[in-house]
C-alpha cells in the first residue's frame, strides 16, 4: 500500500513539475532566442530548435515513463527517448559549431576549418552518438546494426555512386586545399569568386554576378587556375600600335600618363610602357600593370576606352592596314583636313574672329568620361574653352573631393592660364565625352580686348569660381 502511494506521489510530483517547469523553461528559451535573433548570433538557429524539438520530446518521455508509468521496455517509451536523444545529440552538435566556428574572428584556426570537414565531423560523431543511444535504449548489440548497415551501405553506394564520388573528390580537394571561400578561381572555363563549399558541390560567383554551382568531381578533374594566389592581384598587358610618324618618346609618356589617371590601376609594382617592336603598319607598344582581379575588366576596358581620346587630343595616329588601288590625277590631298579650332570657335557667337596670326595658338582636346583636362597643382599654358560636352570644377582638400562649379558648352574653365604658365588651384574632369579648345594666353588677351563684354563675364565667373573655392576650403578648415 505505502509502496502504491508513493508511487502515486512521485507520478504527481512529476506532473506537476512539467505542468509548470515546461512552459517557464519554453518562455525563457524562447526570450533568449529573441535576444539573440535581434543580435544576429548564429547560436541562435539551434536554440530555436531545441525550443521546437528537444524541449517536447524530454517532456513526452518523461510523460510516458513516469507519469503514465510505462516500462522501459515499452516500444512507446524507447522511441520517445531515441528520439529524444537524437534530437538532444544533434542539437548539440549544432550549438558547438556555432559557438566554436560559426562566431570565430576572421584569421583564427576556427575560421580557417573547411565547412566540409565540420559537417563530416559532425556526421561521424552524430553516428557514434545515435549507436551508443541504439545499444542503451534498445539493448542490442552493435555488432549486429554494424553488419546490417555494412550490407545496406553496399547497396546504398551503387545506387548513390555520383553523389558518393563528390563526397570523396570533396575531401580529396580538402586535403590538398587548391583554393579558399573568397578567393578568384578558373575551372572548366568558369571563372569567378568562391562563395561556399559543401559535400557536394563549390557555389562559385561569376563576373556577371550569377552563381554557378560546380560538382566536387567536376573540380577534381579539371585544371584549376587560382588568381589570388600568391597575391590577389593581377598583372596585365596591353599592346597597341601607332603610327611611325608619332615619336616613341613622347607615346610612351602619353600612355603611361594615361595608366597613372586609370582609377584601379595599382602604382607599385612600377608601371611599365615599352617600345615592343616595329610591325608593318605601326610601332607596337606594350603597357604592363597591376590590378585586382576582380577589377581587371573594368580597368582594361577604361584603359581601352581612354586610349582613343588620349590619340585624338595628342595628335597620334592609331594605323589600320588597307590595301586599295587608287589612280589619282589631282594635286588634292587624299584626306580632307580636319577643321582648326579658330573654325570650330567662331561657331559661338559671344566670341570674336580669331585673327590669323593667333590660330597657331588655339588647338582642339577631346577628353573621354572621368578623364582630367588638368590637375590641381599642374602648370596652365592656356585656357580651357568648352565646345561640346560638360566638365566639372573640383578642388581636393584633405583627400576629399569637392564640387565647385560644372562649365557647360560656351565657358571658359583653366582662367588662371590666361597670364601665361600659371599652377592651376583646381582640377577639371570630363563629365562625358568633351571637346575643348586650349588657348593660348595672347590670343585670350585680344579676344578679351576685342569684346569687353566677354573680357566681363570670364571675370566675373572668375571670381564666382575663387568663392567658391574659399567656401570649400573654409569648410573643410572647420572639419
């Protein structure tokens, strides 16, 4: 009787212990997983599983074992408490991953484990744990399961050979580590960025930005050719011809000024431009420089791109062979002259005619998008008239660029070079493709003596440019 009763108590004690105890404990987890969600903690994942999973199922075998009453050997009971358990085991596992990986500082051991390894990891020791459950819960021996599953894992791997030989050409790139998640690889004409590597597959960014998902045994074949190693950058030549008529020396400046002006072109290792050889219709040059990997297209193309305005503003003559027949009776010359800048000015009707003796003096400058017409800090041989496009006025202080003025078709910018060779206190940079005539400070002074109207306006945008200027470097002061 006494034995009956105390039974009776301990089954309501019980009761009434997951009655209370289980609701508090699952609010709490609960509010934890809250705190911790608003944290962005990776923990966090595997606590709302234990509240969704684990917490039911140690209540629903404690329920059926000493509520309820049931026996141990009871086919309800044992397969709430395998289940409990595997839920408790991986659960586990998961809260351990996330703590000692998922929130490593970048460079640590921890962040440098292949996600690969983890999860194999993780799987061996959920097997040993759910064996050991096995032995425990259902009191048979392991030997048996290890038999059974010998035969079943035989069976298992001829009809999943594919995924199988992913699995171990996954370790096989584990164990010789021939890229890392973040660095540029080519493999099977794919190039791009590594974002993640699993069991199965690496999920690899392509310059477009789509992600490609290449099979580990697809990886293991194929040549991989890895760009940010030694170094995540990248070196690139570009070879262009002009014609024999262009002295070298002077191309090879050019070209070089024109790397140095490149954004994404790195300066050191030095930059180089040679002379690399004399073809049939030109002089080849080779320019060699250093960029990131991710940005070597962008730059060759902005590089490519400026070539053509930096020939066009230089005067260089980018040859193409053409074989033609041609009889030719007149004296006239085979190409028609392009027009001088004096013609292309007196299009404007605020400017006066360009004498004749001056017209050596003026001369037209075609610049391309993000390309400057002159630095701050340069030596001015002229002034600066816009005929076509838009060029923004800027001024750098402290390493930040400011804004002070946009000349537009019809202005004038560059006016400190109307006294001769004066150092520019600004810079102007191309807004889109722009065609400009440099003039020179003679022929400014008689254009300004022939029109003191226009002699009027240049000063007063003049000074509405210099006010600007001091507002700027007044504000930067104060920062």
């Amino acid at each position: 009787m006494n034995e009956l009763l105390n039974q009776l108590q301990g089954r309501w004690t019980v009761a009434l212990g997951l009655a209370i105890g289980f609701p508090v404990v699952l609010v709490a987890l609960s509010e934890l997983v809250l705190v911790l969600d608003r944290a962005s903690h990776p923990v966090a994942g595997s606590l709302r599983r234990v509240r969704t999973w684990v917490l039911p199922l140690i209540a629903i075998a404690l329920f059926l074992r000493w509520v309820v009453l049931l026996p141990s050997t009871s086919l309800l009971v044992r397969l709430a408490e395998t289940l409990c358990w595997a839920a408790v085991i991986v659960s586990l596992m998961s809260i351990v991953n996330n703590l000692v990986f998922e929130t490593a500082r970048q460079g640590t051991w921890q962040n440098k484990v292949p996600r690969l390894l983890r999860d194999l990891l993780r799987l061996v020791l959920v097997a040993i744990g759910l064996a050991i459950v096995y032995s425990v819960v259902w009191g048979r021996e392991i030997q048996g399961a290890i038999a059974t599953l010998g035969v079943t894992s035989i069976v298992v791997g001829l009809a999943l050979q594919e995924p199988l030989g992913n699995l171990f050409s996954g370790l096989v790139l584990l164990m010789e580590r021939p890229f890392e998640v973040g660095e540029m690889i080519e493999v099977g004409g794919i190039t791009g960025e590594v974002k993640e590597v699993n069991w199965r597959s690496a999920h690899i960014e392509r310059l477009g930005g789509a992600i490609q998902v290449v099979p580990n045994s697809t990886l293991n074949k194929e040549t991989i050719v890895n760009y940010s190693r030694p170094s995540p950058t990248r070196m690139e030549a570009i070879e262009i011809g002009f014609s024999y008529e262009d002295p070298p020396y002077k191309v090879r400046q050019a070209l070089l000024e024109l790397l140095q002006q490149t954004d994404g072109v790195l300066v050191t290792p030095n930059l180089l431009v040679a002379t690399a050889g004399y073809d049939d219709y030109s002089i080849r040059y080779r320019m060699t420089y250093n960029t990131a990997e991710r940005n070597r297209w962008t730059v060759k193309n902005e590089i490519l791109t400026r070539m053509w305005y930096m020939a066009k503003r230089q005067g260089f003559t980018i040859p193409y062979p053409v074989h033609v027949q041609i009889q030719h009776q007149s004296e006239r010359p085979f190409k028609m002259a392009e027009p001088e800048a004096a013609d292309m000015l007196s299009q404007f009707p605020g400017l006066p005619e360009i004498a004749q003796e001056d017209r050596g003096q003026t001369r037209p400058l075609t610049f391309g998008a993000g390309e400057k017409l002159f630095n701050q800090g340069d030596d001015l041989e002229g002034v600066y008239f816009v005929m076509s496009g838009s060029v923004s006025l800027q001024v750098v202080l402290d390493g930040e660029i400011n804004e002070i003025a946009k000349i537009r078709a019809g202005e004038f910018c560059g006016e400190t070079g109307m006294l001769g060779h004066q150092t520019s206190d600004m810079r102007a940079v191309a807004l889109e493709d722009t065609v400009v005539a440099l003039i020179g400070p003679d022929v400014v002074r008689h254009l300004f003596e022939a029109s003191p109207r226009l002699a009027r306006e240049t000063g007063q945008n003049l000074e509405v440019h210099r006010k600007a200027m001091q507002s700027a470097r007044s504000a930067s002061q104060r920062r």
